[in-house]
C-alpha cells in the first residue's frame, strides 16, 4: 500500500483507508494489482526485453482492458529505470521538473519503487510512496512530478488515452522548495 507524505508538515498518511481517503479527496485514483501472477523471471526485473515486457502486458490483460474500458486508456506499454538505463541521470532530472499534461498520467508499478510528487490546493505538495502493485492517475492539469527512491529501479505499466495527451507542460511554482 502506498503512503503519502505532506512535504510542508512532514506529516505521514498510512494505512489502506487513510491513504485512500486523502487520495481519493484529491481526484488521485488509486488501486491495486496483484504482482504475485507474476512469472519470476518478470518479478524485480529491471533490465527486461522486449518479449518480456509484451509478458507483462499479457499478464496484465484483464486489469489493462478494465482500466481502459473504464477510463478510455486506448495504448499502454511497459517503462523501466535502473542503473542499467542509458543516461538515467538526464532521465531523472527531467522527470524531477514540476509539470502538467492535458490527460491523466497513469501508472502501475511492477516491481521497483518511486513516488509521485503531487500539488494539493489545501496542503502543498505531498509525496505519495509507491511500491509494486501500486496503480496510481494524478488528474489532468495537476502540477506534478516524478522520483525514485534510494534504490532507483522501477517497472511501470504506462497507459494513454493519446500519446502526445502526455505531452509535459512545464509548471514554474516559486512556492515549490525541494525536500
Ligand atoms: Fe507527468
């Protein structure tokens, strides 16, 4: 289960209700998937093939199709960041900018971790800790970003209503420090 923080107070949100509640007052939606259907050579692998990846698509078919009949997803595809990723360094460093796109941006973590750093309007900024089957949409419009944590891997299901929908918009935020 994911946990949230809010940067301002440092003030930590766990447990299954907690979470959802605050998520779910801030339009975040937020679900499960069971990673355990997964095959062992998929599990904590961060350096997956092609043919891998379309396997864990395929292990994921029926959580996909329902996401996407409900939210009208039209393509997906799996992301993965280790230190085996070229140029990870450039990588994180963009994604660390604060931004917005015109479409949600899902995401269901595979395995590894990371955190979506999300605006509230009532508390600032707020960390939200995501581990393997974390499903989580921060909504259309919403200045956001994304990190990984310490150990810096992570595989992600990444699902589009449009392609460029996700197109990033920079979002300057002079109230934004880094925690
Ligand atoms: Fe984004």
């Amino acid at each position: 289960m994911a946990e949230i923080r809010i940067r301002n107070t440092n003030e930590r949100i766990a447990g299954d209700d907690n979470v959802l509640e605050f998520l779910n007052k801030h339009e975040v939606v937020y679900e499960k998937w069971d990673v355990s259907k997964l095959a062992p050579e998929l599990s904590e692998n961060f350096t997956l093939t092609d043919e891998q990846k379309q396997a864990v698509l395929d292990t994921f078919d029926a959580e996909i199709k329902d996401l996407s009949a409900r939210r009208g997803y039209r393509t997906w595809d799996v992301i993965t960041l280790s230190e085996a990723t070229p140029d990870l360094e450039a990588k994180l460093a963009k994604f660390e900018e604060i931004h917005t796109h015109t479409e949600d941006e899902i995401r269901a973590i595979v395995s590894g971790n990371g955190i979506f750093i999300i605006k509230s309007p009532e508390h600032g900024y707020f960390d939200v800790e995501l581990e393997p089957g974390d499903v989580i949409s921060v909504p259309e419009n919403t200045p956001h970003f994304f990190t990984l944590v310490d150990n810096r891997k992570i595989v992600a299901v990444r699902l589009f209503v449009e392609t460029d929908g996700w197109v990033a918009h920079p979002f300057a935020d002079s109230s934004f420090q880094k925690a």
